[in-house]
C-alpha cells in the first residue's frame, strides 16, 4: 500500500520522525509524574490546599478514576480492577464518598467546577444507579459552572441506554469512546471483541441524548495492524462522525503491565517502521477529513472547543491530555488519580486497600507528589506554551515569569539549532515557532527546556 501523504499545509517527514523518535515524556504535568516522590511531609498537603483555595482562587476540575473492567484487554496500559462483581462498585463508591467530604471540607466550595472526568476502567461499569450516586454526590459538594464540561469514559461494549440515560442526568455533556481497531483479527489478538455496530449504537444513544462532543480512541502499533488495516479503521470511524479523535501509540512495557506479555508470544508486534506508516496514515486522512491537528495524537474538527481553544491561546494539558480549561485546579479522586495545585502535585495509593486505609485512618489517600520550586513553574509554564501555543513570545513571557527570558534561558535556546536545522523550529522577531515539520514532534522540542530529565532515560514512551 502506498501511504497518503499529509497535504502541505502540515508536512509529515518521516526520516524526521525516525530521528528524533526517542523516549520522553507526555508533559501532562511538568516535572513530568516520573520524579514524583514518596516525602509527604514536603508536600505539606493541607497548606498546599489552604493556598489553593484563598479568596479569589480560580476554577476546579474535577477528575474520579473508576477502575474497574469485566475483562483485561492484554493492551492495556491502564490502573484497572478486573471483576465479574457489581457490588464493588457500590463499595468503591461508599469510599469515594469519603474521600470527596474529606476534601471538599478544606475547599472554597463557592469556586464555580468548569471540567469533570470519568475515567477508567471503565466507568459504566457502575450500574446506572450508582452513576447517579456518584452524581449527586458532586452536586452536593461543589458548584457547577453552567457551561461545566463533563466528560466520561466510554466502553461501547459494556454500555447501555440506561447508562447513557443516567450521565446525562447527572451532567455529563461529552464522551470519549474505546474504539482501539475495528479489524476482527486484530480485536481477537488483544482480547477486546467490538463489532462495528456496536460503536454504531453506542453513537446512535449518545447523540439522541444530546451529547455535544464524541471523541474516539484509536491504538496503532497493536498485534496484526498494518498500514491498510488501520486505514480501514480510520475508514470505519469517520463514518461514525466523531468531534475528536485520539490516535495513540501503543507502549509495550510488560514489564510494567505484565499482561502485555501475552502479546510477546504472539510475534505479531508491528516493526516501528510500520508503526510510522499508521501513523503517517491516521495523520494524512484525519487532515483530508478536515480535522485539525490539535498535537501530538489529538485531532478535533474546526468548531470543536479544543480547536477553538487552540486558536485562541487558551488550550492545556493536565493528566487526562489537552483540556479547553486553562488556570483550573485538578482534583483526583479515587486510585491512582492525580492532584495539581499551584505549586504542588499529588497522587493517590494505586491499590483499593492502600486507597481504603487511608480514609479509614481520617488521612487524605495520597501515597506521592512532588512541590515545585521557582525554576519548576517557570519551566513548566515554557513546556505549556510550546505544547499548546507551538511558539515562545519571548516579551510575553518575561513579563508572566519576571525575568529577561532570553538571558535566563540562553544555554537552552542555543541547544535548539539543530531543530532549526532540520526546520522542526523557527526563530523570528518575536521569539520562536513550532513548525508543520515539527508539530508531531513537540515533546522532544519541550524536553529541550526540561532540567529533570537524566541523560540517556528510558522510562518513558518514545515520542512517536
């Protein structure tokens, strides 16, 4: 098959890609959540939440890791519980209740709530009465923003219309579904069976419910993919009429996730030079279809907030990717989930009874953060720009981080001049821009200005 290449407004040059294709972090965060640490007492969690919620603090978005699944997809990266048992949702929610009037009590609960997120497992593993639990629960201890985006989850196979009924009683305005691969042979490698009509009725439900934004989740570098086989996919999809798509790369770490092993025995892994070809091929027909690379594996259509909020200057990113609510405070509840206050990060025990004493003893179940430093926020604030913005204002930014940018960080700025050699950046009058060339490139561009990375680090995902 002869791959399609992007159109010339946004290049795709895959020798470039090949070269910089090395290990680094998503910058959901930064530092990035690898150098997290297990000092609490640095933390010094309850002042961090005190300075957090001063008279006049901005907005909260709200995130609730639900864990659990029916069956493990042998791809799967995530923090999950696999269980047949229903009752451990009404359980698992009997602990979430704790754990949200334990933080709320030390919150300006006036602060108007602009983003909320279910994520997973899988979130409608919850019968469609414990999500209206859940959903009360929030409205009972914090203030939604009338325009308040509430996103959730979705795994089309595990949904029904009940389900959908019941989120959008609560609030819940978006979805994000699984999709993976639509390729029979390729959902029987992984051990995640999802016929095409099943994300038909999946759509066909939540559009009827008035649901404003659909994303879809794609994995290219899966057992049995091939370029065609994922250009189907892309083909399948689009005929669902999404708002967004994520198309990630798919991490093979069985040594973290050692259900990936299964996958090792098959030896159908996809070589990385296929793996660019799937990706040089969702690239060229998401741009065809008139989605707008929004970076890295995120593509949205022209009036979706996320493109909107991209040309306007106003995108982020948190733990979830990029989000429309810039300046908003991240709350986490649940296992695993992830805190961010101004200067502090923290993350909650990973295991349910890890999670469970905590609250048992009256604690906040936080097992790691990290407590930026002056250099901290300036760096991440430089990374934020560059992921969302694809330039540095140099004036602009001496004035938000009050220094002379371009003296603070000359070390840095002069390492850059391979990257405008290869024309993955530019420098002009104002300061500097991300290219087309280098747009699916950005996080190495950002790790550039990283001063946490240890040279020759392997413990992240490569960037492409």
């Amino acid at each position: 098959m002869t791959v399609p290449t992007a159109s010339p407004a946004a290049p795709l040059d895959l020798d470039l890609i090949r070269k910089y294709s090395i290990p680094g972090p998503r910058y959901t965060s930064y530092p990035p959540a690898t150098r997290f640490t297990a000092d609490l007492p640095s933390l010094r969690l309850e002042d961090a939440i005190a300075d957090d919620n001063r008279p006049g603090s901005g907005p909260v978005s709200l995130y609730f890791h639900l864990p659990f699944c029916e069956t493990l997809c042998w791809f799967c990266g995530c923090n999950t519980v696999i269980t047949l048992k229903r009752d451990s949702a009404s359980d698992y929610l009997d602990d979430l209740v704790r754990e949200v009037r334990m933080t709320a009590a030390r919150m300006d609960r006036a602060r108007p709530v602009t983003q909320i997120h279910f994520g997973g497992g899988t979130p409608t593993f919850f019968p469609p009465e414990q999500l209206r639990r859940l959903g009360a629960l929030i409205h009972e201890h914090f203030t939604l923003a009338p325009d308040c985006e509430f996103s959730v989850e979705i795994d089309p196979r595990r949904l029904t219309r009940e389900h959908v009924t019941a989120l959008r009683d609560i609030g819940a305005n978006r979805a994000s579904l699984g999709v993976q691969d639509t390729n029979p042979r390729v959902q029987l490698a992984i051990h995640r069976i999802q016929p095409q009509a099943v994300n038909q009725q999946a759509f066909a439900w939540l559009r009827e419910m008035g649901f404003r934004s659909i994303n879809v989740d794609l994995i290219y570098g899966l057992p049995l993919q091939t370029a065609e086989s994922f250009n189907q996919t892309i083909t399948d999809v689009l005929t669902l009429g999404p708002d967004r798509l994520s198309v990630f790369s798919y991490a093979h770490v069985p040594w973290i996730k050692p259900a990936q092993k299964i996958l090792d025995t098959q030896q159908d892994l996809p070589s990385p030079e296929e793996k660019l070809a799937m990706f040089a091929v969702a690239h060229a027909r998401l741009l065809a279809a008139g989605f707008i690379d929004i970076g890295l594996d995120h593509f949205a259509r022209p009036d979706d907030s996320m493109a909107v909020a991209q040309r306007e200057g106003t995108l982020h990113r948190n733990f979830q990717g990029y989000s429309t609510e810039a300046g908003a405070s991240l709350y986490g509840f649940g296992i695993s989930s992830i805190s961010s206050t101004p200067d502090t990060y923290r993350q909650n025990h990973k295991s349910i009874p890890e999670w469970r004493a905590a609250l048992d003893a009256g604690q906040l179940p936080v097992e790691r953060g990290l407590r930026l430093n002056r250099d901290d926020e300036h760096r991440r604030v430089i990374i934020m720009r560059l992921m969302c913005d694809r330039r540095l204002n140099y004036a602009a930014l001496s004035r938000e981080l009050g220094v002379d940018f371009a003296t603070t960080y000359r070390a840095e700025l002069a390492g850059l001049t391979d990257l405008q050699a290869d024309g993955l950046i530019a420098f002009t009058p104002a300061g500097l821009e991300v290219t087309a060339l280098g747009g699916p490139l950005l996080r190495v561009i950002a790790m550039r200005f990283d001063a946490t990375l240890p040279k020759g680090s392997t413990s992240h995902s490569r960037t492409i």
